[in-house]
C-alpha cells in the first residue's frame, strides 16, 4: 500500500511538473495575456485629460484592429511626464526586453540618437515590401531615416508652424483681421499697437522656458533663425554653425519682445511648464492674447470634444506664415517636425509590433489621427479625404510646408538643442544679453560636438 502511494505521488508530482512547464510555454505565446493573444504595448507621451492620441486610440484605433486581428491584444502604456523626461523615460525602458515598449512613439529629432544608441530595429527589410510606403510624402519621410540611410520608423505625423491671432483683439485695436505680416518689424509694429490700446493683452508670446523642451528650440528660435540667411547646421560640410548674424539677430528679436519693448507674457507665465496651456487654452481665447508663435496642431484644443471648444473658429482666430526676417525670398519660413512610429530592438515581437504599425499608418488611420490631434497627414492619399481637408486652416498649414525646414539630422542635435533652450531662456528672462547668451552657446556646442565640427560665419 505504502509502495502504491509513493508511485501515486510521483506521478503526481510529474503532471505537476509537466502542467507548469506546458504553462510556461503558453504563456510565453500570450505575453502575459492569458488568452492566447500576443500583447502589443503602445507607448507614447501622455498629454492629460485631454490627450487627443489616446482618443483616437481607444476610440477609434483599437476596437477596428482588434477585430481585424483577433490574435493581437493592444496594451496602452503612455507615459506621463515632460517632453524632456519622456525621452529619458523611454530611453530607459527600451535598455531592457523586460521594460521595451512594442511600439513606441519617437519624436523625429530623437531618432538618430535612439537609434544610434541601439535602441530602434531597422525598418528596411519591412518597407520594402509594403505597397503603401509609396503614398507617404517624400519629403516628409526624411523625419524617419538616420544618418546611416535606414528607417527606423515611419512617420506618424506632421506639422507646421505660424502665428496664430486673435481677430477680436486685432479688431479692437484698429488691426486688419486678414492679417499677414512681411517681416520681423511688422510683427513687432502690430504687438505695439496692441500694447498700447488693450494693456491687459499680452501683445505677442512664444516659448522660451527650458521647462518646455524641444518646443523651446524649434517653435521659437529655429523659427526665427531659418527666417535669416542662416541655419544651424551645414550638410554640405557637415558642421553645426556656432555663430552667425542669423543667431546674433534671433536672440536680438527675442530680447526686444520680452525686455526691451515688454511685448511677451510675464515671466510667471513664460517661465512656467504649463506655458502653452495657458496662451492656447485661457489666454488667446478669452482675447487676452494678440499673438502667439507656435504649432498648427494647437486647433486640437477648439474641437467639439477638445479643452475649449470653440465653433467657427477661423472667424475667432487667424494662423498667419512666419515671415522671413526682412522679407527676402522666399518669404515665409517653417520647421517641419513631427511624431513618428518605431519599433524597440528589444521588443519581442517584432513582427506583430509592425502589423500594428502598418494599422496605425494605413490611409484611414492616418487621416482619423491627424483630425483628432489637428495635426498634418504624412500620406498623400489621406491628404485628398474630404474629412481631412475641409478642416480649418488645413490649406495655409499645408502650404507653409512648401518653405519648410527639417532639425539637422545628427545624433548630436539633442544635446545641441538643449544648448539653445539654456540660450533662449537667459536672454528672454534677462539673465544674459544675446551677445553672452551667444557666446556660451558657442563654447558649449564646441565643447559637446567637438572643436573639428563647427565653424562660424
């Protein structure tokens, strides 16, 4: 009796072995799901409340995929944090195949840098046999390739950037509501009106807190500086330019709005991390704004279901081009940037990470997404919906395009561009002169790319 029950336990011993073994087995197949499925964690920045990616996720993006590919769970894990941290955050995650996201939401200036890092797979071998990378724009997918000439991504989004006004504010102060400025004076000409007959109206505002990160750098002054005969970075000798007249004359323009003419909002809201709610969600719609310099996507928060909807808006609101410095051709100036889909290299699954990236990227998707948010689409054909391009201001954004710049595409140009935020917040809180601010900036962009890589004109 005592030899069968020790058989009994052995053998019982062994089906236990054999079941955990059968479930590790499966759920190494589910990822953790439970249900057979392979989980797709999506990771991106979380805006808040009113976080209009995760609209069009949850609302429109999911329930169709799921349905479509019922093998495939999507897991959202967006993150909550600064511009500047969530870089720091996914870089983290994406060290790891315990923590890497699947799919991972990259801003372009960051891509060369993830990907020299060795943190993004290279997308080539998927590109070349999907039909629909054709339909992007060709310029545009120049926001996705690194310097080594791979993809590492497929862009997600696009933009362009002007000057947004309030009509209200410009009636009030005697001002053309088709408004559309020449030059840097006639900005500076306009805010002083306004100055001086609404003086509870911040007259004209942009960003210029490190606080605010990249936004600093590109909304701001590489808006100023591409409008000069200058750039940052030169491709033809592959130098980044430390000093120029283009610099020098970018930080002037910032220190007459903030210091010498009083022009911007107080430094309490300048400084503030918050800054771009405030202006574009408070202060430009309740008419206590003139001007603001910034993003197209900023419509995203007058949708019926965005932070202040607003109907009619182009009857509330002008988005003027951003003029050259003194008019000279070709007479309008943007930077194009924009938010882009990539694949973690340690994700584990690598081939289900890119069915959902080619969902995310599909005609349909890439329109839906673009009208959530108030962004640009990529793809020509989303371009030519109906429901895409009878939206508000979509033909002055889309034609902004047509005198666009890209961020230099080096893997230095994060670190640079944290030079320019420091650069740009010292002049604006008078903390330093241009001519100082200019100097550091030089100094230090040397010291970080190296003396052999720069040059000044």
């Amino acid at each position: 009796m005592k030899k069968m029950k020790r058989v009994r336990n052995v053998l019982f011993c062994a089906i236990l072995v054999l079941m955990v073994v059968l479930s590790g087995c499966l759920s190494s197949k589910s990822s953790g799901s439970g249900s057979g499925k392979t989980e797709i964690k999506i990771t991106w920045r979380d805006q808040g409340e009113h976080d209009n990616l995760k609209q069009f996720l949850t609302k429109t993006f999911i329930p169709k995929f799921e349905k479509e590919n019922p093998d495939i769970k999507i897991v959202l894990s967006p993150i909550q944090a600064s511009e500047g941290d969530y870089f720091s955050k996914v870089a983290l995650a994406m060290k790891s195949s315990s923590t890497a996201p699947d799919v991972v939401a990259e801003d372009s200036f960051m891509l060369n840098s993830d990907a020299n890092a060795g943190y993004l797979l290279k997308l080539d071998h998927y590109l070349k046999s999907w039909d629909e990378w054709s339909k992007y724009e060709e310029n545009l997918k120049a926001g996705s390739r690194a310097q080594n000439g791979s993809y590492y991504a497929i862009p997600g989004t696009s933009d362009s950037r002007g000057l947004w006004y309030n009509k209200s504010v410009f009636k009030k102060a005697g001002l053309p509501t088709n408004w559309q400025p020449k030059n840097w004076d006639d900005i500076i000409t306009v805010a002083e009106t306004i100055k001086k007959k609404l003086p509870d109206v911040v007259p004209l505002s942009m960003g210029v807190a490190k606080a605010n990160g990249e936004s600093v750098s590109m909304q701001t002054f590489e808006m100023l500086l591409y409008g000069t005969n200058d750039t940052l970075y030169d491709d033809n000798i592959k130098k980044w330019i430390v000093s120029s007249k283009g610099i020098n004359d970018s930080l002037k323009f910032i220190d007459e709005v903030f210091n010498k003419k009083k022009l911007g909002p107080p430094l309490s809201i300048a400084m503030n991390s918050n800054y771009g709610s405030v202006m574009f969600q408070d202060k430009l719609p309740k008419g206590k704004a003139g001007i603001i310099l910034d993003g197209y996507w900023n419509l995203g928060n007058y949708k019926p279901d965005g932070a202040v909807p607003i109907k009619n808006v182009d009857k509330v609101f002008g988005f003027a081009a951003m003029p050259t410095q003194y008019g000279q051709k070709p007479g309008t100036t943007t930077m194009v940037g924009g938010w882009t889909w990539a694949i973690p290299a340690k994700s584990q699954h690598h081939d289900a990470a890119w069915k959902v990236i080619k969902a995310l990227g599909s005609k349909e998707n890439q329109a839906a997404r673009a009208i959530s948010e108030g962004n640009l689409t990529v793809r020509s054909d989303s371009a030519a919906m109906p429901a895409y391009k009878n939206r508000t201001f979509i033909p002055e954004a889309t034609k902004y395009l047509k005198n666009g710049h890209f961020r230099p595409a080096n893997d230095k140009y994060p670190n640079v561009s944290t030079e320019i935020q420091s650069m740009v917040e010292s002049v604006a809180s008078g903390k330093a002169t241009p001519k100082k601010a200019a100097q550091t900036f030089k100094k230090n962009v040397t010291r970080i790319v190296g003396s052999d890589n720069v040059i000044t004109r």
